[in-house]
C-alpha cells in the first residue's frame, strides 16, 4: 500500500483485494465462509492482515448455507465466496434459496484474467449467466477504482425491500491489480448493514380500509411468514394480536414471529395443521403479513376461501394479489405497517377484545383438544421411535434462546408442525427457499457462528447428512459446539412416504444402508450418542447440547414404517 498527494487530495495505492477486504470490514463483515482459488489469493491475504474471520469450507455448498443461516440469525449479510467455474456453479442451490427466502449475503466469486477471457481458461465457464437468474443481482467489478461502489451497491441491495444475495463477479485481475483510491473512499452506509434498511409505511387509505374490515370482522386470523422475521416485527406483531384480540397463525417460516407458546398463537398453517386450517375456513377476514402465500402455506392454492376478504401487507409490492384477490393491498414493511395498524385502530381496541372474547375462548378450547388428542403419540414409548416424540423431546429440553435449524424434507415438516418455540424471535430455522436437504449441518456451522453463547440444534435426515458430512471437520475447525440430531430411518424418508401412499409398498431407489452415525461421528472427533430408547432423547440432547467446542451427533433411530414418516396430510393433522 502506499500513499501520495495530489494537490490537496491524500490517494492511497491498494491492491484490488485489499480493498475487498477493508469495505468488507466497514460494512462490519462477520465470519466468512469460502474455498480460495488463485483468482481470489489477494483478498485472502488482505483478510488474513486485517484480522476478519474466514473459515475454509468443504464444499461450496455448506459455504453459502451457513452464510445463510448467519444472516438469519443476525439480520446482517452473510458472506462467502467461492473461485470460478466448479465454485461457482457448486453456489447454484444456495442462491436460490437465499433468493426465495428473502435472505441478505454477499457473496464473491473470482472470474477469469479480462485480458484472456474465452481462450479456454482453466476452469472458465459461463458462470454470470448461470448465476444471474439465481441471485438478486449479479456486479460484474470491470474497473478497479469502482470496487468501493460496487461493495456499498452490493449491501445496499441485499438489505432492501425483499432482502436477498448479491454476486460480486471478481476478475483475477482485478483482485491482483493496483489502484488509486482517495482516502475517504472506504466508506459504508449505516443503514445497510442489516435488515430491513429503509422501512416504507403504508399509504393512509388503505390502512382505514384495513381498519374497518378487521373492526367489522367477527372471527379475523393473522397470516405471519418469513418477512415478520425480517422485518423484526416481534412486538408490533405481539401488540396487534393482543390488543385487537386476533390469533395468529404462521408459515414454516414464519415460526417464532409470535412464540408458539403464546395463547394467541394457533400454529402452522396450510399443508399440515393443528387447528389453524379449521380457523381459516371458518374466519370472515384473513390478514396475511410477510407471507408469499405460495403452495405449501396455501395447500396447493386451495386454502383461502372464496368470498373472504383477504388482506395483504408486504414490502414487495408485486408479491401481493400474485395468485388470490385482495380485499385491500397494503405496500409497507410488516413492522410498520402492524404498528401504524394499531394506532389506527387503538380507539376501537378495547371494544373489539370484548367482541371477541366468546372466539378465543373457543379458539384455546380447541388447543387443549388437539394437544388432548396428540398426547399419547407426543409420549409414546414405541420403538423406533416416533417422530412425535422426538419433536416433544426438543420442544421440553431446549432453553426459550436455543436456535433449532432443521433441514428440509420431514426434519422440517415435523418440526414445524409439533416443535414451540418459547418466546418470539428467529428461533427456528427451516430453509424454506428451496427446502434442499443437506442444509443441517452447514446451517447449524453458520447459527453457531452467529450465536456463539446460544444453545444451537440442528435437526436433518440421515439423507441429509450424508450429502454434508465432511463439513464436520469445518465445525471441528471452528471449535463449534452444537447439537445435530440425524433422524435415522435408513432411508430417504420423505421419498419413501410419497412412494408409500403413491403406490402402496412398492418402493424405488429410496432406501439406505443402515448406518452408526454416533461411531461417524466419533471417528471425526466428534461426540457420538445413538438412542435408540425415546427415554434417553432429553438426557442425550442435553449432553449434546453441553459440548462447547465440537458437535456432539446424536444418531436417533426412528420408525422405519413408511406410513408414519410423515403427518397426515389433512385439514386436521394429527401427531
């Protein structure tokens, strides 16, 4: 690095990963996850001078996931980044869900030298067009002196409107090449270092429209997803339930907007249900906030019912009224929309409670009978044992702070429907975007990293595993202590349910070889405990939630009857 002046202009001389770097830590970077390759070399030598936490990883893929899950835990930007070709390509799965989920990084990825570009350059593919329709903008870095720009432009869109991730396309000589930057170009926005970065408030007529039809509303619900956590709408939401006496029902990932254990909270809706799917049949107005309303929440679109006023609030203004009528459309971010909402309707608050006391009191009627009617199979002593039981088992041994990430496929499923969270908040992790199984592990990584003096659990298939598992040497690296519970059924267990009610027995390429997990895991360095007995689940959680710096595995051997792999699909789902 080296100085001159300029008239009265102080310059300094960086190198193009340096640069990366120092904006990196303006914009108060956390840990980073990536693969180096010789186009990137600068950049990980200007993080290693500068101090910022990098962690190599084993495959791209757990790279970007737990940058995910770091960005959802903090609401700050996870960043990761990967070489070109292979590594670029590996991100594909993670952009996606990152796109669809609403989730901020930042992610860089080396290209080739410009001046040999498409002469068949190692590894050299056409990796900005296979990433662009992934991603919610791709910056190509051309000139050296715009790198500032292009990093502040890169945390400015990940943080606005819907969140999302950012490609940073890094030439090798870019990266490797010297530049001239005056000494106050190194600067980030405040406001987009974490989510949301502007709020927008809604317009004054739609919000009395939304008022009277929720006054006039005899039995309302609240719709809540995944952008009441981005928001950080957890008391305007608590407010709005409270004080205008409306349940609140949620999406997979909308759980812990509202605590699962709040009286007003009536849980999942749309594919599987407790009793928010009756609730909604029945209602007279739907409010739905920060939600897609996309299949699953909607069982296949068919969960609305006609003639029902349907309101909706997002920050995407052409989210709403995508694939269902809306009664009033309200353009606003979840947390002052709910806020500007109650203020509105204050003055009629204390009436409307009142009104609706007869309604909650048969909505929590209604609770105890499910959980009346779930019981046995919640403490069943079967074995293997049973989903419902595992579920029961985290909800009792994990603290009210605890994170529970959990993969896609049944480990989500379940959980989303039997596990409560204790208090409101991004508790509960499911990677909704795209549901990829194998984001367990790399998610719990990226929590652990986020929440260091957190209890985290992670919750995947053996499935799951097996396509993540070598990056328990990357938690063994990072000196992370962590739960991660392998539902062992020796199969790929969501697969094998839809081929059982699909075709009644018969059963193709869905099976796995019946593996320890816990000896795995020792093998690794790791805590192993395979439970075989459901009256061991909460001691061997909390010893694998004791570990402080490896993960302890706990391998739980579950139903293997294809029957009950998963919840019933029906209005009223039963443990």
């Amino acid at each position: 690095m080296g100085r001159s002046k300029t008239g009265d202009n102080v310059t300094r001389r960086l190198g193009g990963g340096e640069v990366l770097a120092e904006m990196l830590r303006a914009h108060g970077a956390g840990p980073m996850f990536g693969m180096g390759g010789f186009q990137l070399l600068p950049f990980y030598e200007a993080i290693r001078a500068l101090g910022l936490e990098h962690n190599l990883i084993n495959d791209e893929r757990a790279g970007i996931f737990a940058a995910d899950a770091y960005a959802r835990v903090t609401g700050r930007p996870g960043i990761c980044d990967a070489t070109l070709g292979p590594g670029a390509t590996n991100l594909v799965s993670g952009l996606a869900e990152s796109l669809n989920a609403g989730i901020p990084l930042v992610v860089l990825v080396g290209d080739t030298h410009r001046g040999h570009s498409w002469k068949n350059m190692t590894q050299e593919c056409r990796q900005l067009e296979a990433l662009r329709p992934l991603a919610k903008e791709v910056i190509r870095i051309e000139i050296g002196t715009r790198i500032p720009e292009h990093v502040r432009r890169a945390f400015a869109l990940a943080t606005s409107g819907r969140p999302g991730p950012v490609v940073l396309d890094v030439p090798e000589d870019v990266c490797h090449g010297t530049f001239e930057f005056a000494a106050d170009a190194l600067w980030a926005d405040p406001e987009t270092l974490s989510v949301p970065a502007r709020r927008t408030r809604p317009a004054g007529d739609d919000l009395v429209r939304t008022a009277r039809l929720l006054a006039e509303a005899r039995k309302p619900v609240l719709l809540v997803g995944g952008g009441l956590h981005l928001s950080g709408a957890y008391e305007a939401l608590g407010a709005a339930a409270e004080n205008l006496a409306i349940p609140v029902a949620h999406t997979m990932s909308g759980k812990g907007a509202l605590a699962c254990v709040h009286p007003l909270s009536v849980g999942l809706f749309g594919r599987y249900s407790r009793i928010a799917n009756d609730l909604i049949a029945e209602s007279d107005c739907l409010f739905a906030v920060g939600c897609k309303l996309g299949e699953i929440a909607t069982r296949r679109f068919q969960i609305i019912p006609e003639g029902v006023p349907l309101i909706h609030l997002d920050v995407l203004a052409e989210e709403i009224g995508r694939h269902q009528r809306v009664a009033v459309a309200l353009w606003a971010d979840a947390r002052a929309g709910l806020e500007d909402l109650v203020g509105e309707l204050r003055p009629k608050a204390r009436a409307l409670r009142e009104r609706r006391a007869p309604y909650l009191a048969d909505i929590a009627r209604r609770k105890a009978a499910w959980r009346a009617d779930a019981e046995a199979r919640l403490t069943s002593a079967e074995r293997p044992i049973g989903m419902a039981r595992l579920c029961h088992e985290l909800t009792k041994a994990l603290p009210d702070e605890a994170v529970l990430v959990a993969d896609g496929g049944f480990a989500g499923h379940w959980t989303s429907l039997l596990y409560d969270t204790k208090r409101a908040g991004r508790t509960y992790i499911a990677n909704r975007g795209m549901a990829s199984i194998g984001y367990g592990l790399p998610g719990a990584i990226g929590a652990r990293a986020a929440a260091r003096e957190r209890p985290v659990v992670a919750i995947c298939g053996d499935g799951g595993l097996n396509m993540s598992l070598g990056d328990l040497e990357t938690a063994l690296r990072m000196r992370l202590g962590f739960a991660l519970v392998v539902v062992n059924n020796a199969a790929s267990g969501y697969v094998k349910a839809l081929q059982h009610g699909l075709y009644g027995g018969r059963y193709q390429s869905s099976d796995l070889v019946e593996m320890d997990y816990a000896r795995i895991a020792e093998s690794f360095g790791c805590r192993g405990i395979r439970v075989t007995d459901p009256d061991r689940l909460g001691e061997a959680l909390r010893a694998g939630m004791a570990e402080s710096c490896r993960p302890g595995v706990i391998d739980v051997v579950v139903t293997r009857d294809p029957g009950r792999m998963l919840p019933a699909i029906d209005a009223r789902t039963r443990a």
